[in-house]
C-alpha cells in the first residue's frame, strides 16, 4: 500500500468518524461539544496522517523528526490556538501553549521511540 493511501487511512478514518458525532452534536444544539470533537477529528486527521513519515525508509530518523515536527508546528499548533482548548489573550499565553505542544510532543515521541525499539516495529 503506498504512504499517501496508508496517510488517508490512518488519519481520513478517525477524522470522519469525529467529524459524525460532531455533526449529530451540532445538529442537537450541543455546539461546545461539537466544536470540541470538530478540532479534535482536525488534530487526528494531522496525527494519523502524517505517522507515514517514519515509514520511509531512506530518511534518517532525525529528518523523519525534524519533518513530522514542522508539520506539527504548521498545523496542530494554530489548530490549539483557534480552538479555545486553551486561553489565548497575550504573548505570554501562546508561549504557554507552545511549552505544553512541544513538552507533549517530545514525551509522546519519546514513548513511541522507545516502544518501536523494544518491540521492534
């Protein structure tokens, strides 16, 4: 299966599912709810579609890295910024939400580093 149909897959999947019962949320007046599960099918689509990255073969694990992190920081990073997850009124406030983006994601690739070593993926 190529990388541009397993990316559809792993990010397209949830994403639609997500984007469904906010839909039906939406639907029911429930828009708080809506727009919470509506940003958080954004942020799957992004995460799933974007784990091809480390699938390719011929780029050193810090390129796929570097690469999987500028693309977090074009797009998952505006997306918890606009999505009212976190409150957003000054500088200080954006480098707070920068601190917790880049602190989770180096704890949760650490995690995902260290499960794929152990269990060989």
């Amino acid at each position: 299966m190529t990388l541009i149909k397993k990316s559809f897959l792993r990010g397209g999947i949830p994403f639609v599912i997500m984007e469904a019962f906010a839909l039906v949320l939406y639907l029911q007046g429930e828009r708080s709810e809506s727009k919470n599960l509506f940003f958080g099918g954004l942020v799957l689509l992004i995460l799933g579609s974007t784990t091809v990255i480390y699938n390719i073969d011929q780029w050193s694990l810090t390129k796929q890295s570097a690469i999987h992190f500028s693309i977090m920081l074009a797009t998952l990073f505006p997306i918890l910024l606009l999505s009212g997850w976190y409150p957003v009124t000054s500088l200080h406030d954006i480098l707070q939400v920068f601190a917790i983006f880049v602190s989770s994601g180096l704890v949760i690739w650490t995690i995902m580093f260290t499960l794929a070593k152990f269990f060989k993926w």
